[in-house]
C-alpha cells in the first residue's frame, strides 16, 4: 500500500474546470474508523451543487460520497469490519468526504459489506441516492401494501432507485418521465407513468399517499392536488425549506416534510438484502476514470442521463 494516493480536489468554486486530480497523503484511520482503498465512486447532484455553490463547504475541498471498495485498514476500536472486506458506503456526509479518490476513511458505521450480487461499479451507484429514498420512503413514509406512491424523476439517480424500494414495499407506484424512458421503469416495477412532456400529472393524479418530489420549483406547489386528505409530501431538492413545504400542505389538508441524508449502516444493509433478492438494480449511466471526472459532472449537469454515473479508480 503506497503513503500517496491520487484524489480530485478544487481550491475554487466554479464549473467543472475546477476540478484537478492531485496526488497527496493517504490518510489514516482515526480510532472507530476504517480505511477504504476505493474501487469505484459514485457521482451525485449534490456533488456538482458544492463544487459551484459551496453550500455548507468553503475550499479547498474533494467532493464526493459515494463509495464502494475493499478494507485495506482498521483502527483500534473497530469490530464491525475487517481488512480485506468489501464494502460500499456515504462516509461522512455532509462532511467533506473526498470520495473521489483512490482511498477514504470514515467510521465503519457509514459502511456495509457491498451486496455480492453488485460489482464495485454499481454498489457506488447506491448509497447517497439509494438511502434519501429509503429514508424518506421507508423510514419516514413507511410505504407498504396498497400505499399509491407518485415519485417525480423517476427515470434519475433517486428516482429510479425509489420505484424499486417503494415496489419491494407492495406500493401502487406512479412516475413521471419521458416516454422514452417509459420502458426500462415499466422494468424495474413502475405502475403506471405520465409523459411530462406532453401529460399534465397534476390533471392525471389524485389520491396518492405519497409524494416523493426530486425536482422542486412549480412541481411542489403542483403536486399539493394529488394528495389524498392526510397524505404526504416529501420534499428532497430543498430540505432546508422543510417549514414551508410542511406550510403548504397543511393549506390543503395534507402533511408536508423534507429529507436530508445522513449515514446509516443498518440501512445500507438492509438495500444490500434488496439487491441480492433481485427487488433493487442500479441503472448505470456511464463510467469514467477518475482523472475525466470534469466530464462526468458535466455529463450529470445535462440532466439527459437514466440512472447514475460512476468514477472508477
């Protein structure tokens, strides 16, 4: 194992231009932490929003979170996890992470054995994205049998992965996408969809038990109708805004709430039990190497991609 390793980094704000593979000190374990030669890296949205807005980071900073790869060590007081594990995980977030980099640390508590079924590759697709539709499914909708579930941006890196979590859970689900990409979500369980480029959800939808919204704008205040009294509506673009969207619909007789994020193992194993079930299947994009990863930003920057898009090391 080398003392340097190569890591995507930016010392300003700014398009994907900024972004520069460097080569530094591989970092060490601190005590409850492993360390993870990376095989893959998956890219997020939120990835792309730091690098140019900074939201909570100021640089220089490495983004990136997602990671699958192989335990090369483990700090005194770890248990869980041994070296020579494979595992896939969300290191730290939001805390600056550097996932896109030939090794990361993070507690082991941010990672789970990566589902045999999966390659490095498309366990990188999972964590961040598979877990915001976990968490706001499973754990804060509690989606199950019978449940009618209209999830917008079915086609993207959530939404794709929300369609199977919330089918495995028995919902009725509805997306929207283009039409073109009609035929792999009919694929991966969806139950019905509407072609936002000529249909009209808000005319088409009523009576959903759940709204996950992965877009924002005129799309929250336009999915309020759809709701059955009492129903929810889940808010992952902004979820700082989680007041006013909660505001919004009560005005209408339903609930409103917002997800961020956050780590969480046991999760992580529970979506690893889905995919080696055969109930969740990451669509990848594309791949890069991870010297190319200014163009897998933009690539994800054109919003014209099915599933998600993955660095590998």
């Amino acid at each position: 194992m080398t003392e340097t390793m190569r890591i995507v980094h930016q010392e300003t704000l700014g398009g994907p231009d900024v972004l520069r593979l460097i080569e530094t000190e591989r970092p060490a374990p601190e005590p409850t932490e492993i360390l993870v030669e990376v095989r893959a890296a998956g890219v997020n949205p939120v990835d792309w929003k730091v690098r140019q807005e900074g939201r909570w980071l100021t640089p220089p900073f490495a983004v990136g979170w997602d990671v699958s790869g192989v335990v090369a060590a483990v700090a005194p007081g770890e248990s869980r996890l041994s070296v020579g594990d494979e595992v896939y995980g969300m290191p730290r977030f939001p805390a600056p992470a550097g996932g896109y980099a030939e090794y990361v640390t993070g507690s082991s508590r941010h990672f789970a054995l990566k589902p045999k079924s999966l390659d490095h590759v498309a366990a990188a697709a999972l964590p961040l994205a598979a877990l915001t539709a976990w968490q706001a499914l499973v754990d804060i909708a509690q989606v199950g049998a019978g449940h009618r579930v209209l999830i917008h941006a079915a086609a993207g890196g959530v939404g794709h992965l929300a369609v199977q979590i919330a089918k495995a859970h028995g919902a009725y689900v509805i997306g929207t996408a283009s039409a073109a990409k009609h035929e792999v979500l009919h694929e991966l369980g969806a139950d019905e969809l509407i072609d936002y480029t000529v249909q009209d959800f808000a005319e088409l939808v009523r009576d959903v038990d759940v709204v996950l919204d992965l877009i924002g704008g005129e799309y929250e205040d336009r999915s309020l109708p759809t709701l059955r009294p009492g129903g929810l509506l889940i808010n992952v673009v902004n979820p700082f805004d989680v007041e006013q969207t909660a505001t919004k619909a009560a005005a209408v007789g339903a609930r409103g709430t917002a997800v961020l994020v956050a780590p969480d193992h046991a999760a992580l194993e529970r979506l690893a039990a889905l995919a080696e079930e055969g109930k969740l299947r990451p669509l990848i994009a594309a791949t890069f190497p991870l010297e190319k990863a200014a163009k897998a930003h933009e690539l994800g920057e054109s919003s014209r991609t099915t599933g998600k898009i993955v660095l590998t090391t």
